[in-house]
C-alpha cells in the first residue's frame, strides 16, 4: 500500500515505514539510542531527500524531550539535568545537548510552543465575538481550554515562572506573555470600562489567571477549569455592576 509524501514529493509504502519505527524503537530501547539518530540514515536509504530526513529526525528529538520535559514538571522535578530529561524521553542526552543545549533552552521551547499554541488559539476565539463583553469572556475562558489547563501543562507553566527569576531569556518571554495577555483583555475591557478602569481589571484579571495556575499546580486532584472560570466571570460581573452603580 502506497502513501504519497507531499514534502519529499515520492510515494512509499506504509508496510515498509511502520516496519522501520518498530524497528528503531526496538533498538533505541534496548540500546538507549535516540530514535531520530537511527532513523535519518534509514529514511536516506529508503530515497528520502537527506533534507527531509533531517527535518524529519529532528522532529522526532524535539518531541520526544518536549514530552520527557513535561514529566519531570508534572512531578515537580524542577532541579533536573538534561541527561535525566534525554533518560525521561528515551533519547540520548548528546541528541538533546545538540537540539536544545541545556535545560533552560528546552524550557524556552517548551514554553514557545505553548504560547504559540494560545496565541493561534486566541485569535480564533477572539473572531468568534461579537462585542466587548464577548472578548473579555473568550479571553478568560481559553487560559482554561481544554488544551491550555491541564496538569502537564500546568506544571510547564510553573517551572516557567520559577525559572523566569533566574534567566533573563524566560524573563522576557514572560514579558511577552504578560504582554499578550494584558492586550487581550483591554480589547474588550476598554468598551466597558474608563481606561484606567480597565487598565487595573486587566491586571487583577491576569493575577486571578497566574494564581489560579499556580494554586492549581500545587493541588493533587483534577483542574477544574469550570470553576476557575466562573471565579474570573464573577469578579468580572462585580466589577461592570460597580462602574455602572
């Protein structure tokens, strides 16, 4: 059975391909060698442009120590080495030196992603309104997504903000977040409220958002995004009740 590859531009049979993953991941396993170093070669040797076998090897690396990364913030392990990340992803840790570096590197990709993913996932949201009141909803409730508030990200957001104090790179993309955020919200909060007004509910808006993450990490039993969004909607409430009194 062939499957046609758009970026290599060839066909290849899937038999073939699904016979050379159980393959490598049977050596890495045994071996500990990192899957996307095995793979590469055999994607060349199948006819694979080496570009594409590159990227493709590549991918396999960053995924593997993104998901290792994420475990060990899950279980709170901030204090960790790459080698024991590389260990937790079952690559090897020269392949994670070589993509990331060090620890810090692979959180601020970590955290890139994330942020990446909320800011698609915001703007997509943020056209689905139709007044301000909408926004600033649609705004709180996607920093509660399905996607956004769950305990392994909830963990990467933690170590973010531990690690942020002490790296002047993760301090800057949480300016950036911050950033991000605070805008979001004045979107919508500026057609309800005098500027100033909005400008302190946006801020206590964004300290609810961070408080309720961090609360969240330190808690062992499931996020409860509904109640976390009520919590935001209802200080939201009080307040437009206020400025209208």
């Amino acid at each position: 059975m062939q499957f046609y590859l758009p970026i290599a531009e060839l066909p290849i049979d899937v038999l073939m391909i699904l016979g050379m993953g159980a393959a490598v991941g049977f050596i890495s396993g045994m071996f500990g060698v990192g899957g996307g170093f095995l793979m590469t070669p055999l994607l060349i040797f199948v006819g694979i442009p080496p570009a594409v076998a590159v990227a493709t090897g590549a991918n396999q690396v960053i995924a593997a120590s993104f998901s290792g990364a994420l475990a060990h913030f899950k279980r709170g392990t901030l204090d960790v080495t790459m080698s024991e990340i590389a260990g937790r992803a079952g690559v090897s840790s020269a392949l994670a030196h070589h993509y990331f570096g060090g620890k810090n590197d692979l959180l601020q990709a970590t955290m890139r992603h994330l942020l990446s993913e909320l800011g698609r996932d915001a703007r997509e949201a943020l056209k689905r309104t139709t007044n301000a009141r909408e926004r600033v909803s649609a705004v709180i409730a996607l920093n509660f997504s399905e996607t956004q508030f769950q305990p392994d990200t909830v963990a990467a957001w933690l170590a973010f903000y531990v690690e942020a104090q002490r790296s002047t790179e993760l301090r800057r993309l949480l300016r950036v977040y911050a950033h991000r955020l605070h805008s979001a919200l004045m979107s919508g909060l500026t057609g309800l409220l005098p500027r100033k007004d909005a400008e302190r509910a946006a801020e206590t808006i964004a300290a609810l958002i961070d408080g309720l993450y961090i609360r969240r990490a330190l808690k062992d039993a499931a996020p409860d995004a509904a109640s976390a969004v009520r919590l935001i909607e209802s200080f939201v409430d009080l307040r437009l009740a206020g400025a209208a009194a």
